[in-house]
C-alpha cells in the first residue's frame, strides 16, 4: 500500500486551516502533516517537514505568499507548491506559475477540486484553475506593462498630476505623456481612471 500523501497547509485564518483539514482528514491516502499562520514559518516549517504537497495562501503576514513561494523552490526545487487564494488576478496568477507553483486554485473552488488538484500534482501536472486560466487566455495577447509603466500607473492611482509624476520618478512630464499613452493602449482603457480600475483589478498594481 502507498504511503499517505504527506500535505502542509500555509494560511494566517484559523477557519480556513480547520476547514482543509476536515476536508482533508476525510480522505483516504492523504495525511496533513503541519500548518503555518504567516509567511515566516511556513517557510521554516516546510524545510523542517519536507511534505509531498504544500497549500500556500498569498495574502499572509511576515512574507507574502509570492515571497514564500520563491525562497522555499529555491531550497527545494522539486516542491509542489498549491496556491490556494481568492483571488483571480491573472498577475498573481502568472507571478505564482513563474514562482514554481503546480497549481493555482480558489478557495471557492477548494471544496469541489483540491483533493483532485492534490492528487494531480503528486503525479507530477499541473493545474489552474478554469476560472483563472480563462481569465489568463484572455489577457494573454496583450503586451504587459514595464516595470516603468506599472510605477506611472501607481502614481497616477494615488491622484499625482503629470507634473508630479515627473518629480517623483525624476523624468520629463513629456515622458511621462508617452508612458500613459502607452499604458492606455496596452490595457485598451479609455482613460486615466479607466486604467488605474484596469491595473487594480487585473492585479497589475495594488490597491
């Protein structure tokens, strides 16, 4: 018989930690082996239990799950990282994937899917989840803001004029123009403001 698959649950709210694991004390063949509160020690925990599968949530204190994610497949690069989060932002999504997560899924998925998800990833595929993976499909042709773009849209986010923009990234207000035109093509947005409610609820800046 094979041994249990052995499951480390990483999420800073107590009901969401007691939920997984009545979900998942209920099935044969997995095991949870830890539960971390913050970032920090989800990450000494991890090196201490090594388990089969890790259940990450990005939102969490000490270090975000992104930051998490990164320095633990940097200790063990084979980890099997699940991101479990509500949120469907495709940036987080791509920045999870980038990080080495297997799979991506939300928590109101968690109840229909996650045991599957586990099982899956053990056997070495990936998953995202259909909503995010449709959200990713559609946003997928456009080009990605620059590094440069995303502080301007940031600024523009905080009510900063041109002007302002210009002074606080040390650029021409000419430059800065160029920069939003760009950003409004790139996102397809109308406007300013139509770009800033793009950016926030694509992820690509933070509330």
């Amino acid at each position: 018989m094979a041994p249990p698959i052995r499951v480390m649950t990483a999420d800073d709210h107590l009901l969401i930690r007691e939920g997984l694991a009545a979900l998942l004390g209920a099935q044969p063949g997995i095991e949870i082996v830890g539960e971390a509160t913050d970032g920090e020690e989800a990450v000494r925990l991890y090196a201490e239990l090594q388990p089969d599968v890790l259940l990450l949530d990005l939102q969490m204190p000490k270090l975000h799950g992104i930051e998490v994610l990164t320095e633990i497949r940097r200790m063990f690069p084979t980890a099997r990282v699940i991101v479990l989060t509500t949120y469907e932002l495709e940036q987080l999504a791509s920045k999870a994937i980038a990080a080495g997560a297997q799979a991506y899924l939300l928590k109101s998925s968690v109840r229909r899917e996650l045991v599957n998800t586990i099982r899956s990833v053990v056997s070495g595929r990936r998953h995202v989840d259909a909503e995010v993976a449709s959200t990713l499909a559609t946003y997928a042709d456009g080009e990605s803001l620059t590094p440069r773009e995303i502080a301007v849209l940031s600024l523009v986010a905080e009510g900063n004029s041109n002007r302002q923009i210009g002074v606080a990234l040390a650029i021409t207000e000419e430059t800065v123009k160029g920069h939003i035109k760009s950003i409004l093509s790139k996102l397809s947005a109308n406007d300013r403001a139509h770009a800033v409610a793009l950016g926030l609820r694509r992820g690509i800046i933070g509330h």
